[in-house]
C-alpha cells in the first residue's frame, strides 16, 4: 500500500471523509472511531500530573484481530500508534503523540479461560486487573499483583509496565506471573510468546522482553497468568513509630529474621494526616511514621508470624502495634493506604505520585533525604510506599500553573532522582519510565546499557512507530 502523504497539519488524515479516517472506520466500525473534540479530552493524558495532548484520533477495536488489521494499516500509513487501557499510568506513557491515533483497547474485556489444572487464566488485556482475582476466587485460586489502581486499571496496562502492588515483598510483580503473551508486532504480524508450561527454555524468553516494554515493542492483546493457591488465612497489624529510622529498622528486622509478610507498607505523619482525614479509618496521625504489615499462608504459620513482627515493632520503640480485629476491620486498614494518592490530591490542586526504589537498607536515608530536600526547596512533599520491597512515593503537592513553584519542583525531583542512584537504587519501581523518567534514565543507564534499548526497538519497529518518544528518543 502507498503511504499517504503527509499534510502539514497531521490532524488532517483524521477529518470527516478522509481516506485514512475511512479505512479506520472500516476496520473497527464506525462507532469506535472517535475523532469530535470533546469525546477526545480524556485520552489526551493519563494519571500523570503536567502531562497531556490533545488525541485527534481514538481507535477502539474489539478484538486481536482487529489490532491486527489496525497496526498493518498504520504500518503501511506510518501513522504513530499509541496503546491504552483505562489511562491509570503514572508514568505519561499513554499520552498521546503527534499525528499519532490512540489505541484504547478497553474493549477487549474477556476472560478466555481459568484452568484449575494448571492453575492458569487466559484473558484479552482490556480486562480490570481486580476481575482477574474475581475470576481466580471460586476456583480457590488467587492472582497476587495488586497495584493501588486494581479496581480501575487493565491487565494488559499491568503487564506493559510491569506494575508491582502492596503485596509485591512477598508474592512479587507483574512479570512473575506471566506465562504467555499474545502480541501483535509494529508490522501488524501476531506472535504468540511463552505457554503454560512451567519449565519452558526454548528460545530466548521473548516473553519477558515485552513485560514492561510500555507499548514501544509490541501491543499485547491477551495475557496467560499463572495463578497460586488462596492463603488459608491472614492477618493484619499497625505499627506507629516517633522516628521514620526506627520503622525502617524494624522491617528489616522483620525480613532478617526470615519472615516473609504479603504486605510492608509505610505511610509518613503528612500521609497518615492526610488518609485519616479522607478515610477515617482511626490511623494514628502524630506518629512520625505508620508502618502496615500483613502475613497469610496456613494458619498456624500466620499467628507465629504475626506475634513475632509485633514483637519486633515494639523492640524497636513502636508507639503502638494494634491487630486487626477482624476481616473487614483489616481491610478498612489496606484501604486506607491504598486511598493514600486520593487523600493527598484533595490538598493542592497538582499532586506528582513519584516512584523511587532503594535497597531496604537504604530506606530511612532516601526518606530523610526527600525531607531535606522538601525543607530546602520550600515544597509540600508526603511520602509513603512499599517498605518492604524499597520501593518509595515521594508525593509533591504543588500547583502547575505556579511556574517559580513548578521550577523548584524540577530541581527537587532532579536531586531525589541523584540521590536514589547514589543509595544503589532505581528511578522507578513500577510506575515505568515513559515522558515523565525519560530524562533521568541516562542517569542509570551506562553508555552500552542505554544503547542496547535502541537497538532493540530499532530492531523490532524501526520507523519507530509505536508509544514515539517514551522512555528514550531515537538518534535519527
């Protein structure tokens, strides 16, 4: 097919009558081509604060096949594409580029298959990551990835960004539970990656080069998920400090003495304040810092654990360390830290969640380090996150039409970004890299590192056609 030429104004291709516009409708139907301006506004940015532009075009297939035929066209066209689920990244890796249409693939919201045998799921990627355990749960089965948008967010965006969750210390991310892909390439040919058996080394595990790859490789339109047992049991404690040093020491006091718990989350005085005030939940709001633990597996392994992380707490100066009375008193409690970003949003009108990750080691100097840094730079910054894995959410609260205050923003994230390299650590965690990370990436990367990402997107989409521009730049 001849590629149409290119107008100056690149939202041309996309007007009423044009023969790409036409061809699109073709492919995908009439009524899931959007292109009026006010069904545009919420595919122009994702959960990224500061960061958006204007779609001028949203594709809405419903099926693999449809991708298929919508990436050969756009291939053939060398129109950009840019993949979406529900638009929950934290990362601006879904917002919209020039001239580009907008992928959403929300439609494909079917779970294929559950196999109790083989303890698998096959499903399409627009289904919500929390069905995925719905589906699991009459079968005795569970799917362990929790990310905080899990009621909102896809499985297919999950994979794309390798998103991690509360429960991540113990039960690990994303990528630890995927067995198989299907993906269609840039060319529009379909490939079918991994399967369900367990032990499976034949060839490169391409797979896993797609299991974080934010839609610059490939876009994956069905997911084979393992699955695990459902913990018999669980249980759930609060542990309150007066020093951010003495809750970092006890989780890894906690982990030193070989206890694995599902969850180690911390939330600092600004966030438990914050969370208190939104939720009221009865979080304990002038302690320094909150730590959230919870273990399951057998029940008699549970109270052993449990009994022994509150001793730990309290060896280390708890304030307080409560058990939760019961199952809905304990969720009301992982509630509250997973409302930590909404609680925080109500107070100024921008609210950046960032996403920085130490060794455990590490914690308490990454968290000191984020509050000199707010105090020097005159910013409102709350931080909670996984305690457990080192994984850190430095959250500014601030204003983006504030341009002196969005200046000292830059300059405050550029130093905890410094410092995270410093302590050994990583600029994200599992928020990915996409337009925000982009600039720091460099940073962590050395010179053959950073080059062997371009040489593998050159090599699988070399007219750099899908999600341009995120995670790094092409030298062309």
């Amino acid at each position: 097919m001849k590629r149409s030429p290119t107008p100056s104004n690149p939202s041309a291709h996309f007007t009423e009558g044009s023969p790409i516009l036409l061809r699109l409708e073709k492919i995908v139907g009439e009524n899931n081509v959007l292109t009026r301006r006010e069904d545009l506004i919420p595919y122009g940015f994702d959960g990224t604060a500061a960061l958006k532009k204007e779609a001028i075009c949203v594709v809405l297939p419903r099926s693999s096949e449809a991708v298929a035929e919508v990436m050969r066209f756009a291939h053939a066209e060398k129109i950009p594409v840019v993949t979406r689920g529900s638009g929950t990244g934290l990362s601006g890796g879904s917002v919209p580029v020039e001239g580009g249409i907008v992928l959403c693939l929300v439609h494909l919201n079917h779970i294929l298959e559950v196999d109790p045998a083989n303890l698998t799921m096959l499903c399409e990627s627009g289904v919500i990551t929390k069905a995925v355990d719905d589906a699991a749960t009459p079968f005795g089965l569970f799917y362990p990835p929790d990310p905080g948008s899990m009621k909102i967010s896809t499985i297919g965006g999950n994979v794309a960004n390798n998103s991690g969750g509360l429960r991540g210390l113990k039960y690990g991310v994303t990528r630890d539970y995927v067995m198989g892909l299907e993906v269609v390439l840039p060319s529009g040919e379909v490939a079918w990656l991994g399967s369900k058996c367990v032990k499976d080394v034949a060839g490169y595990s391409m797979k896993d080069l797609f299991v974080g790859s934010e839609g610059t490789l490939g876009i994956i339109t069905k997911v084979l998920l393992k699955l695990v047992p459902r913990p018999k049991a669980r249980r759930t404690l609060l542990a309150s400090f007066d020093t951010m040093e003495s809750a970092a020491r006890t989780v890894s006091q906690i982990i030193e003495k070989q206890i694995i718990p599902c969850t180690l989350e911390f939330l600092d005085r600004k966030t438990c304040a914050s969370v208190e005030a939104y939720a009221k939940v009865g979080l304990p709001t002038g302690a320094a810092a909150v730590v959230l633990m919870e273990t399951d597996g057998h029940p008699a392994v549970v109270e052993e654990e449990v009994e022994a992380m509150a001793e730990i707490a309290r060896e280390n100066g708890a304030i307080s360390v409560e058990q939760a009375t019961d199952e809905a008193h304990a969720t009301r409690l992982a509630t509250a830290r997973r409302s930590a970003f909404s609680a925080l949003a109500r107070i100024r009108p921008t609210t950046i969640l960032e996403d920085v990750t130490v060794p455990r080691s590490r914690l308490a100097e990454i968290v000191s380090h984020v509050e000199e840094v707010a105090a020097r730079h005159s910013l409102e910054i709350a931080t909670f996150g996984h305690f457990g894995d080192g994984n850190v959410h430095p959250t500014i609260l601030t204003d983006e039409t504030d341009h002196e205050e969005m200046e000292r923003v830059e300059l405050a994230l550029s130093e905890i970004v410094d410092k995270t390299i410093a302590l050994g650590g990583t600029i994200t965690g599992e928020h990915g890299v996409g337009l925000a990370k982009k600039p720091f990436l460099p940073r962590q990367f050395d010179e053959a590192s950073y080059s062997l990402l371009k040489e593998v997107k050159l090599t699988l989409d070399p007219h750099g056609l899908l999600n341009p521009g995120k995670i790094f730049d092409l030298d062309r």
